[in-house]
C-alpha cells in the first residue's frame, strides 16, 4: 500500500469479481460496501448487488470495469519524467501492461497505458536513481 509521506495518507488497490477494481484512500473506521455496493459482478455474471452508491459507504477514488486485475502501486515523485510527478503508476495483470493514473488531488483526471503486452505486471518500485521497476512472473525484470 503506498504511503504519501507529505500528508500521511494510505492508498489501496483492490481486486473485486469481474469489474469494479478499486482504489481507494484507507481512513480508520471507513466502510468501503463490498459486497453491499460494487461496480462489479459475479464470475459468473449474475450481479453482486444493484448497488454502488450507499450512504455511509465510500466510493473508491477509481474503479475499473473491465477488471485489470490491479497489482502493485507507486506514486512517481521525481521530476525525471516531465509531467508526470503526483500521477500514480498500476501493474495490470489481466491486461498485462502498466498504467498511469493522472491526479489533481485524490480525483483521478486521466489514464495513460504503457508498456502494453510486456507481461503480468506483478509489482512497480521507485528505483534508486528514479527509475521505476516492473517485474514481471516468468520474465526478466526491468
């Protein structure tokens, strides 16, 4: 779970069935609905809920649909790559590419896939010189 030192806050990706993929910023005591609210469906395809919004219950920062199968997380905090700094990058494992997510805040304002076809992304690091690492199950790392 990556961890913005600046504010304090905690940032979680999760999976859910088929769609409904979720980031959402963890807050002591905070419900997050699963599986009284979703954005996804069963395996099967029959529905989870009809619902996705519920008071009392967050909405996650960003969701996917269709799944991507979300896996590691990191914010970019470097300057290194213009325009970037601030976004966050995700692996994909059922897509197998990375992606970044633009942010103004904790709202999501693009998206941006890199690297499609490199292979299940399993986990994303800030390297030491401000590269980022994608490593990937059965393939050499990056």
């Amino acid at each position: 779970m990556p961890f913005i030192r600046d504010t304090g806050v905690i940032w979680d990706n999760e999976h859910d069935a088929r769609g409904g993929d979720e980031i959402n910023i963890v807050k002591k005591g905070a419900n997050y609905g699963w599986p009284v609210i979703t954005y996804g469906i069963n395996y099967s395809g029959t529905p989870i809920t009809d619902k996705t919004k519920m008071e009392g219950m967050q909405q996650p920062i960003h969701y996917w649909v269709p799944s991507i199968a979300p896996s590691g997380m990191v914010f970019v905090t470097t300057d290194k790559y213009q325009g970037w700094k601030g976004s966050v990058l995700v692996g994909s494992l059922a897509f197998q590419y990375l992606e970044r997510l633009e942010l103004n805040g904790s709202k999501v304002t693009g998206r941006e896939k890199l690297l499609e076809g490199m292979g299940r992304v399993r986990s994303i690091e800030q390297g030491p010189r401000w590269f980022y690492l994608c490593r990937r199950r059965g393939k050499r790392n990056l």
